[in-house]
C-alpha cells in the first residue's frame, strides 16, 4: 500500500455539522478533522448519535447545516460528488448487509464492475486476493446464508475492500457477532489499520479502542465532548460524562 | 380435535391391558360438553337418514362403501386396541377415523361424494351424446350432456367471427408458440441452455419477437405500410439510437463506431422489412374486430401481462422515488401566478356565458390549483414523480375495470389526431392494461417495502447508482417476494378478461353466449361452461404451477 505519499493531509473536514431528523436534533455542531491514515475510534452511549455521524460522511444520512469535506470534494446535493465520495469511502456496517441472493464471489465484484468499470477477471482477481487477506478463499461460491456470522462480516469487509477505498468506515462491526467470532473481525480490522487505511469505527471493544486507535472521540447528546490519544483519553479523562461513561462501561 | 384424539390414543393404548374406561371415551367423544353431544347425535342421526336414502337409489355402491366402512373402523380400532399397528390402519385413524364424529363425518361424505360422482358420470357420460349432428334440441337427451356441441361449435370457441380464410395463419401463430415453447421447455430441461450460451440467446430473442410474428400473422401488414411512414421512421431513429446512447453510458453495451452503426441500422431495416412483408401481400390485413373465442381471450390477457408487468414496475418505483421536490417557495408563486391568471382570463369568459347552474361553480376552476399544489407540497413534499405516480394508481384502483374499458372505447378518440381510429380491441388492451398495472405497482411495491433498508444503504455505500442498484440488489430481490402475488394477478388478468364480452368484445364466454342463442345449440348452457371452466383451469392451472417452480428456481442461497 502506498498510501502515506502523503501523509498529513486531511482526509475528511467536518466543520459545525447539524443534522435533524424532523424537529430532532441528533448532530448539535460536529467539527473534526481527519488526517490520511488516522485511525479513529468514536465512543458514547446509545443515541448519542455516533451512527448518524459516520453515516453523514458517505451520504447515507443528509446533514442539515455545516460542511463535509472527503478528500477536497464537498459533499452536496450533487450526484456526482456524493457518487465520487462513496467511491472513496468504504463502508461496513452492524447487520453485514450482505446480498442474500448473490454469491459471495458477486457480492463482491459487484461494484468494482459496474462502478470501476473493471473486467471481470481483474475483479475476480483482486476479489480472490481479498477473500485471502480476511481468510476465507475457499468460500468464495457459497451464498451469504450458507456462512457464519464472522465469515459474513468478513466477506462484507473485502467487498468494501475491493472497492479499493481510502477510507473506511465501520460502524459497530462486531456487535452482532457471537463472542467467538468478533476477534477474527477485530485482527482484519487491526491490520487494516497498520497498512495505513484511514479507518473511522464506531465500536464498543475497549482493547481495539486502546491498542489501534490514534486517537478517541467521544460524543453525547449529538456533540464531540472529547477528543484525545487512548492513553489520556482512558487514564486521564476530562469532561465529567466521558468520566461517568468509562466508569459505567469499564467496572463491570 | 388433536387433543380429544389424542387423550383418546391413550386411552386405547391402555385398552390392550384389558384397561379400556368406556368413561373416558365416551367423555372425549360424545359426553365431554353438551355441544359435542349435541354435533355427534345430529351428525348420526342424518348420516343414518342419508345412508337409507342412498340404500333406495344405488344399493350396490351404498352397501360397498358401507362395507369398506366397517372394515376400515375395524383396523382403526384394531390399531388402537390390540396393539395391531398397520400402515393403513394408522393412516386411516389420523385421517378419517379418529374420533366418534370424525368417523361418522367420513362415512357421510364419502356417501355424499359417491352420489355426486354417480350424478355426473350419469350426465356426462352414461346418458350424454357426442355427436355434432345431434345437437338440435329434438335429439337431445333431457338427463344427459349434448357434447356435440363442443366440436360442432369448436371454430366458433377458437377464434370467433374470424374470417375463415384466416385460419391457416392463426394455426400458423399457434404453431410457432408451441414449436418454440417445446424447444425452449426440452432444452432447460436437458440442461442445454446452461451448457450451450448462444442457445438462451437465440430463444430469447425469439421470444422478444414474437409479439411481432403474432401480429404479422394475426392482423397482417397492409401494402401502405400502416402506421409505419416517414415521421414515424424518424422518431423511433431517434428512440433507438437513444437507446443505445442510454445502455452505453449504463456500460451495458460497449461503444464502437460498427455497434452505433448496427444500432443505428435496426430501425431503418425493420422498416424496410415491414414494407415488404406488406408489398409482398403474404399476409394482408385482418380486421381485428373480427378476433374472438380463445384466441381472444389469450391475446387479451398476454398482451395485458405483458404490459403490466414494466408499466406496473415503473410506477412502483415511481411511487417511492425521493427525488428533491419542487421546493416551496417555488411552487406556491407559480401556483398563485397561474390561479391569479386563470382567475383574471378564463373565470370571466365563462361567467360571460353561463349556460347552466353548475358554471357558476365550474367558473371558478383555477382555485383548484392552489389545492393541488397544496396538496403536492403537504403531501408529497413537491415530489411531482411520486405525486403524479401515486394519483394515478389510486384513481385506477378506485374505479371498478367495466368503468374503464367504457372508458377507453369512448375516450380514445380524444387522445388520436383527427381521422385517426382505434380499434376497439386496443383500446380495451390499452385500458385493461393501465388497470392491471395499477395492481401490479402495488404488488411491487409490497415487494420493495419488504426489503430491508440495509440492501438500500449496502448498495448506496458501495457507489452503485440508482439504476445499478435496482437493477442488480432491490428488483431481483423484491420481484422474487412478490413472484405469488404478481402470478396471482396474471391469473385474474386472465380470467377477467371475459369481462371485455361487456364492451362487445366477443371472447371465450362472449362466444358461449352468441352460441347459445344459435338454433342448433340453443340453450346448451352447462355443457359450454364446463367447457370455457375446463380451459379456465387450464391455464391457472399451469400459471400457478409455472410459479411455484419460479419461486424454487429463484430461491437459490435464500436463508
Ligand atoms: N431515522 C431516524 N429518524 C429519527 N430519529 C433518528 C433516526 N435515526 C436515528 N435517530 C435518533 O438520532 C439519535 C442518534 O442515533 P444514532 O443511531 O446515531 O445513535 P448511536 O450513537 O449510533 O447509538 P447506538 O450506540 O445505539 O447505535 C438517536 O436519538 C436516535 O433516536
Ligand atoms: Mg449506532
């Protein structure tokens, strides 16, 4: 991977974003910046709107007021920037989301042929490379439903893969796995973060938070309320609700 | 039931001990609630009735069932009594034979069944007649069917008033669908469509075309050339090559000067082909209005499934469509400015020349706009292809399909430039068809709702355009949903089409009727109807059977 060329630009530039769903207000003025290979791990409690900040990056929800900006294109309400975003920007999420009624094989081709524009071969090629970068080559020509959770996310993370995005987001990617099968998800993530992906995941696992992350970012109430390295953000919190959140999810 | 059969096996189970409580079975079968009792004593009481009625007409086949009767009780009690456990025993005391009620209702029913049978064997067959030429109602038997009518009026139930000289070329269509309907059902059966690629190819653009070979052979080309001219040759140049722009930038074909140029060429071939089917006068026109009979009814119906099918797909879509609307501070000025205008110009014209009360009213028309724009905004968020998709179907379903088909036979000329005439036939097809498609939209729509939201967003995630993803996650996905409720509607399309017998259209039934009003089959109701139900069923039958192998086929990797 050749992806720190250029290290230190920013990736993506979220300045002020608002979003309401109706008369809701779930994002109150999210500013963040993310640098190319950043990995950042984004923490809080349920409903304080993690999910709705990642989706915004990639359009899946539409942010009301402020400013996104992924890899210099401002997202708008024009097509081919929001096409050309979703392009870089990888996403996995919660349920998997796999296509039941495709092979595993064309689950993942799909959009490298159809949006790359990519020969078959070459998809399948770098579909095969993929598969055997997470581990599971052999499964290529079964259906979503004939693997385990694990496998199926998995597949779900080398079909974002072979997208060739730069960043990736996750959002919540073990939580519906059983306890045996989050650590095979959570080595695939850990060495993608290695290789220089910028990797935004929203994610209740505590070691791959402290050990991966760059840096941590809390949110409450639809706000970033901190923003630090692991050390500091676990050792040495500041805001008086990151201190109950911790206190709350790390004693038992 | 189950747990009075059940409580009941155990007690017969203990029977073999010498343990059989006579209490508890006469409680599970007759005395447990006054309403039991009451059901097993009348149930007895006309089973008996029925069983003496039945020993008067047909002796024989009453005392046999009774017989067979008996001996099947007995295994049933032997089966739970002495442990002597038989396949039919079994199955006769789970199916027929398992409580008090359950075996006196089967010895009724199989009673009742047996005289139903007897009365139509004896209809249909024993004092029935077949030949054509005894159809008259001199000949007839008062007891029996006159199936003579059937082959003796058989043209007429095929293919209506058509001219006769035309059969050839309707056995002609016939054939073609069969030859091919064959081939193409040997070959997915063989497994050669699998193996052999240019084959699926071929069949199906066989069956692309043969829309166009049944029209060609079943209302022939006329030496003019009909609706094919210059103007026409223009437009559908423009269509296709269109066409061909739209699926390369889907990057479904690929670009190149030789493709542009065959695309380019289908067109201006077609039409030079059609001019010389219609020079050549291999098959001139038919008049159309002269279709009937089966044939009819079939090109009714396949040419309303065939319509449905994309037009109801494109509603639903339509319907569900989030595009940006048109923003309000836009809509309400061009609103007012139109009802302003409609106000001030039209409004006075017609007060100025008031023929009747309701002009009054009607004057006042351009109030109307504010209403609807009103109602785009509230309810549609300016969304004009959901507003306009949504008005459409509900104002279809909400009018029952006689409506429409008047309605399209007495509109239709207000839609066709002066001198121009449509046949009835296409207006009724055209009609049925906007009908059947309001339905069908809904029946997709159902499918579209049923996916979960997280296909939407995988497809969206991955940068798949809006024609991507229906194309290869939502349709193939919803459709297969919705497979049931879509053959269910072909089905109704199919038998409804009787209904065009309204609107003067003589198909299958229509011609039933126009036969029995003929002297020589006057009034040989039953036998036409069970013939036209037969055909009914028929073809149903196989849409349903067609369907549930669909729904295997498609079912691959389903969790
Ligand atoms: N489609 C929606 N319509 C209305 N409100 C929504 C919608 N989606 C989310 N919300 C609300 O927005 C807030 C933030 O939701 P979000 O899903 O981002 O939370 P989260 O931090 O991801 O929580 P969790 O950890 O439970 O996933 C919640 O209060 C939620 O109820
Ligand atoms: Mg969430």
């Amino acid at each position: 991977m050749t992806m720190n060329v250029n290290a230190n630009e920013d990736v993506i530039v979220c300045k002020d974003v608002h979003l309401w769903y109706g008369e809701f207000e779930a994002l109150r003025g999210v500013s963040l910046t993310v640098k190319r290979g950043d990995v950042i791990v984004i923490l809080g409690p349920s409903g304080s709107g993690k999910s709705t900040f990642i989706r915004s990056i990639n359009r899946l929800e539409e942010h009301g007021a402020g400013e996104i900006v992924v890899k210099g294109i401002p997202l708008t309400h024009d097509v081919r920037d929001i096409a050309e975003i979703r392009r870089e920007v990888g996403m996995v999420f919660q349920q998997f989301n796999l296509f039941p009624h495709l092979t595993v094989m064309e689950n993942i081709t799909l959009a490298p042929i159809n949006v790359r524009k990519w020969s078959r071969e070459k998809a399948e090629e770098t579909a095969m490379k993929w598969l055997t970068r997470v581990g599971i080559p052999e499964q290529a020509h079964k259906y979503p439903g004939q693997l385990s959770g694990g496998q199926q996310q998995r597949v779900a993370i080398a079909r974002t893969l072979a997208m060739e995005p730069e960043v990736l987001l996750f959002d919540e990617p073990t939580s519906a796995l059983d306890p045996e099968m989050v650590k095979e998800v959570l080595d695939v993530m850990s060495d993608l973060a290695k290789e220089g992906y910028t990797i935004l995941a929203v994610t209740h696992e505590m070691g791959f938070a402290r050990g991966v992350a760059d840096r941590i970012v809390f949110m409450d109430y639809g706000e970033i309320l901190e923003s630090d390295h692991p050390d500091e953000f676990f050792d040495n919190p500041k805001h008086p609700r990151l201190k109950l959140f911790l206190s709350q999810i790390l004693h038992h | 039931m189950t747990a009075i059969t059940e409580s009941m096996t155990q007690k017969l189970n203990a029977a073999f001990e010498g343990r059989i409580n006579w209490r508890y079975f006469l409680q599970d079968n007759v005395t447990g609630s006054w309403y039991l009792a009451v059901w097993v004593v009348v149930l007895a009481a006309a089973t008996v009735a029925y069983t003496i009625n039945q020993m008067n007409v047909a002796p024989l086949t009453t005392i046999i069932i009774l017989i067979l009767w008996l001996v099947g009780l007995g295994f049933a009690i032997a089966n739970g009594l002495f442990k002597k456990r038989t396949a039919i025993g079994s199955w006769l005391k789970t199916n027929l034979l398992g409580s008090v009620s359950n075996a006196i209702l089967s010895l009724l029913l199989v009673l009742i069944l047996a005289a139903a049978v007897r009365g139509i064997w004896s209809w249909a067959v024993t004092n029935a007649t077949f030949d054509p030429e005894l159809t008259k109602p001199e000949f007839r038997n008062p007891d029996g069917a006159t199936w003579g009518v059937i082959p003796g009026a058989w043209e007429l139930l095929m293919v209506g008033r058509l001219d006769r000289e035309a059969l050839p070329r309707v056995q002609m269509a016939l054939g073609y669908i069969v030859v091919l309907g064959v081939i193409s059902i040997g070959a997915n059966v063989a497994g050669y469509l699998k193996k052999i690629r240019p084959l699926r190819s071929i069949l199906l653009g066989l069956w692309a075309i043969t829309p166009i070979i049944v029209y060609i052979l079943l209302a022939g080309v006329s030496a003019e050339g009909d609706f094919i001219n210059s103007k026409t040759l223009l437009i559908g140049e423009a269509v296709v090559v269109g066409l061909f722009l739209l699926l390369w930038w889907q990057r479904t074909v690929k670009f190149s000067v030789v493709n542009l140029v065959i695309w380019a060429a289908a067109w201006p071939v077609a039409y030079l082909i059609w001019r010389a089917i219609g020079k050549s006068e291999m098959f001139p026109p038919i008049n159309v209005a002269t279709w009937g009979g089966l044939m009819l009814t079939i090109i009714i119906a396949v040419s309303v499934i065939i319509l449905s099918f994309p037009l109801g797909m494109v509603l639903a879509l339509g319907r569900r469509s989030e595009i940006r609307g048109i923003p309000g501070w836009l809509l309400w000025p061009v609103a007012a400015i139109l009802a302003l205008w409609g106000l001030f110009v039209s409004t006075p014209s017609i007060l100025g020349d008031i023929r009747n009360q309701a002009d009054y009213v009607l004057a006042f028309w351009p109030i109307l706009i504010l209403g609807f724009a009103y109602l785009l905004q509230k309810m549609f968020q300016g969304n004009v292809v959901a507003a306009a998709s949504t008005t459409f179907i509900e104002v279809i379903r909400g009018a029952p399909l006689i409506t429409l088909l008047f309605m399209a036979i007495i509109m239709a000329p207000f839609f066709l430039s002066e001198g121009a005439t449509l046949e009835n036939v296409w207006a009724v097809i055209i009609g049925y068809s906007l009908f059947s498609s309001a339905y069908m939209a809904e029946n997709i729509r159902g499918g579209l709702q049923a996916l979960p939201k997280g296909q939407f967003e995988a497809a969206d995630s991955l940068g798949l355009n809006t024609f991507q993803k229906m194309r290869f996650i939502i349709l193939p996905q919803a459709l297969r949903i919705v497979i049931p409720a879509i053959v269910g509607q072909f089905i109704g399309s199919f038998k409804s089409s009787s209904l065009v017998a309204i609107v003067g259209l003589f198909e299958l039934l229509g011609m039933v009727a126009v036969i029995v009003s003929n002297p020589q089959w006057l009034g040989l109701r039953k036998e036409l109807f069970v013939f036209a139900g037969v055909i009914y069923f028929i073809g149903s039958a196989v849409m349903s059977w067609y369907s549930r192998r669909l729904e295997a086929q498609l079912g691959v990797g389903e969790r």
